[in-house]
C-alpha cells in the first residue's frame, strides 16, 4: 500500500492511505522507500510519476522472479513559500537524519544537496542507463551539474517570457502590424528591454489599464531574467563561483526603477497576492504585460477560457522573449527546470534511480503526460514528434523558446542570493534604495551572508 504523509515541518502531521495500484499486499519481502515532494497544483505528475513508476517496477520485479517488492510512500510538504522554501525544509530534514530515498527540487538546489552531502552521484548510472535517459533533451543535462557531475534528472523544462495584452495595446493606439510583429522584432534585436517598458508606459496613460508591466510578487526566477539580460550571469566560470558584477546589477535594478518611475510597474508589486495579479491581467482586462512562464496556460489563470483555443488566445494575448538590454543585442528566455534527485544516504540507491529511470524512459511517455496536463515543456527529443504533445498549441509554440534559453546558476547558495537580490528588488521598487544602492546591497549582503561562494567584479 502507498502512503502519503503531510509534514508542517520535519514532523508529522498526519498520514492518509493512498489507494493501492498493484492491488494487496504481497507475500514477499518489501523494501520501504520514500519519496519527498511539495504539494504542487502546477506539477501534480511530479509525485504522481514516480507513483506510477513504483507500480511499473513492481510489474517487472514479478517478471524478473524477484523475491521483493518496493513499497513506496510520499512526505507532501506544504506548498507556501515556493520551491526555495520547500528545499531549505529538506536540507534541515537531512542534517537531522529525515530526509527521504528520493527527492524533487528545482535544480538550483542541485548543489546545495551536493555538496552538503545529502544527494548522490548518479553520473555512472546514468551512463549506464540509456533506455532511461538517453533520450533527454541535452541542454537539460547542464541543470544538473555540480563540478561536472550528474546528481539528478531532468524532471521537466519550461519557457518565461513577456505575456503582453493585445487589446489593451490596440485601445493604446499601436497597429496590428506592430503587435503581431512585436515577438520578432524582439527575436531580431529590434527592440530593448526599454522599448518594452516604453510600450506598456503608453498602454498605461492612453487606455483605462491600471498596470503595465507586472512581475512574480515572490523571489523566484522570472525576474532574473532581466538581471541576465544587463550581463549577470552569475558565474564565474574560473572559480566556480557566482559572480556579482556592481554595475551590471545597478543597471538591471536601474530597468526596474525605471518602470517603476514610469508607472508601468506598481511600487507595491513585491507585495501583491499572486491571484490579484493573475485577475488584473487575464480577467479584469487592467494590465499591458506580465512576466511569467508557459505552464500558466493549463492553469486557472484563463476562467475565460481563452486558452483552450489558439485563435481565441492569440486575439487577445501574445508572447514574446525577453528582449535585450539595449538594441541589437539578444534576446532570451529562462528555463528552470524541476529535478528529481535520489539520497546519499538510502540504503536503496539503486532502486530509487531505477524508479526515477522509468518515470523518465521515453516509451512511457509518462512526462508527456505531465507536460499537456500542466503546459510544462518536454525533457525527451522523442516528445517533439509526439503527437499529443505537438496538438497542445501552448507547448508546440512555446518549445523552440529552449533554442534561446538560460539556466539560473546550480549553486549550492544561489537560493541565499537570490533572496538577496529579491529584498533589493523591494527596496528600489519601494523607493528606498537607488539602483547603484541596490547593487552595493546585494554584495555587501553576499559578502556577509555567503562569502565563500562570490566573486566580485
């Protein structure tokens, strides 16, 4: 029987019995695995995968004559606070002996498990696993990479980037040719990232739109997206370390501010709930742009229901990549990938990876399922040519995104600097830090915080 149990925190909460899918118990012996996972309504396959995954071993564990059985439960943790929180709850579960056989994590965590230990190296068996992972989508490979090593699998990808309101835009005055034109002028280097602001600032002071360029109200990584684009790469390919530039982040902050002065970007939007940004932009018709990520189009973000067809959708919305800092230079989108990881400290390895291995192999497509149940992105080649996953339109056109994306950085502390650089991001939206205050910010803050794992420039 499977079990899934709620934890508040490393303590339990409660446990409630799943339905068995490989029907009673059987009479051979049974290996207990553990499986940790968030409660997650834009991912529920992630959990619900491996679930399955189990099944499937059970299945070819008869056939092989085996002797045992695996047995697995999920610890669903609480889903406030993001993929950050979720992961700084493990990594307290693990230093205190807690933690699970197999774990999801968004990549840049990867490190984080890495090195204090708690994941293992699946490098050899992935190599030795091709039916499993032979199949993944390369580039994915690099979300998973600390000091060249494998310590997880891609679970999915994703694309971020500028939604931005049609209608609002035509109400402003701008031309049909303009707006469906917007995305590739943006791909051709046409238009900045200052363009951008300009072109919400207008849909702002000539329609009745309150907002004209929202962002996520909670640390994570769309905003990072701009900071890559004035040159933040955050890594330091010499030293491994991240690296923080002083005035590439003034610059990034300096584009906030400006949205800010402008009126495009309300003061306040560190503080907004999500599902008032969500209602202002898709229902209430009051916002010229959004920047956030493909998967909300499987949401409820569209009660409209506009996003069940392509023609209703494109009428009203479009999409384009993150444009660059200044004219002629690139634009650029941002995958962050979920991972699945499995223990150091699990005395079934090898089961754990094989059950990850099937929730990944590409004749059962599980990920698939995934991908057009939540408009998240393919991880196999195979999937491209999929059919069910090429008649969802918001993956069809949202995948060739991935040819011009960018990773955060996989470091065991870009989690700590991220939250940095978010309580700059409040203080100049909030007018109490200038842009080059910011950026002084952020260094002093990594400086004090995590010393060891910067470089300045």
């Amino acid at each position: 029987m499977r079990h899934l149990k709620l934890f508040g925190s490393a303590a339990l909460a409660a446990s409630v019995a799943l339905p068995a899918l490989v029907g009673p118990a059987l009479a051979q012996d049974t290996v207990e695995l553990t499986l940790w996972s968030r409660a997650d309504n834009s991912g529920p396959l992630r959990a619900g995968n491996i679930v399955r995954a189990a099944d499937v071993l059970n299945e070819r564990l008869a056939a092989e004559g085996a002797d045992f059985r695996v047995n697995l439960t999920v610890l669903e943790q609480p889903s406030e606070g993001g993929f950050d929180s979720d992961a700084e709850r493990l990594l307290r579960a693990f230093a205190v002996g807690e933690g699970a056989d197999m774990f999801i994590a968004a990549h840049e965590w990867t490190c984080a498990f890495a090195s204090s230990g708690f994941a293992w190296d699946m490098t050899d068996y992935i190599a030795a696993h091709p039916e499993f992972f032979g199949d993944v989508i390369p580039s994915l490979w690099n979300a998973t990479l600390c000091n060249g090593k494998r310590f997880a699998v891609p679970q999915d990808s994703e694309a971020r980037m500028f939604f931005f309101n049609k209608d609002l835009m035509r109400q402003a005055g701008f031309t049909d040719d303009f707006i469906e034109g917007l995305s590739g002028r943006v791909l051709a280097g046409e238009l900045s990232l200052d363009d951008i602001s300009d072109i919400a600032a207008e849909v702002v002071n000539k329609t009745d739109a309150e907002f004209g360029i929202f962002h996520r109200p909670s640390r994570g990584p769309d905003y990072i997206m701009a900071f890559q684009q004035y040159g933040n790469t955050f890594n330091d390919p010499a030293t491994g370390k991240m690296l923080l530039d002083r005035d590439k982040l003034a610059g990034a902050y300096g584009w906030f501010k400006r949205n800010v002065d402008l009126g495009v970007t309300p003061a306040n939007n560190t503080s907004m709930e999500w599902d008032f940004i969500r209602d202002q932009f898709y229902v209430k018709n009051n916002a010229a742009m959004w920047m956030y990520g493909i998967w909300d189009l499987a949401s409820n973000a569209f009660p409209r229901g506009v996003s069940d067809n392509k023609t209703e959708f494109f009428k009203q919305f479009g999409w384009t990549a993150v444009p660059a800092s200044v004219e002629g230079g690139e634009a650029a989108t941002l995958t962050h990938p979920i991972v699945y990881a499995v223990s150091a400290a699990s005395e079934h390895k090898d089961l754990a990876a094989r059950i990850i291995g099937i929730a990944t192999e590409p004749d059962l497509d599980f990920n698939t399922d995934h991908a057009v149940s939540t408009s998240h992105l393919a991880i196999n080649l195979s999937q491209l040519e999929n059919t069910r996953y090429l008649d969802n339109w918001p993956l069809a056109l949202a995948t060739p995104l991935l040819n011009i994306t960018r990773f955060m950085p996989n470091n065991a502390d870009f989690g700590p600097l991220n939250s940095i650089i978010y309580e700059g991001l409040q203080g100049v939206e909030l007018g109490k830090l200038s842009p080059q205050d910011a950026a002084d910010f952020v260094i002093e803050e990594a400086e004090a915080r995590i010393p060891d794992s910067i470089v300045v420039n």
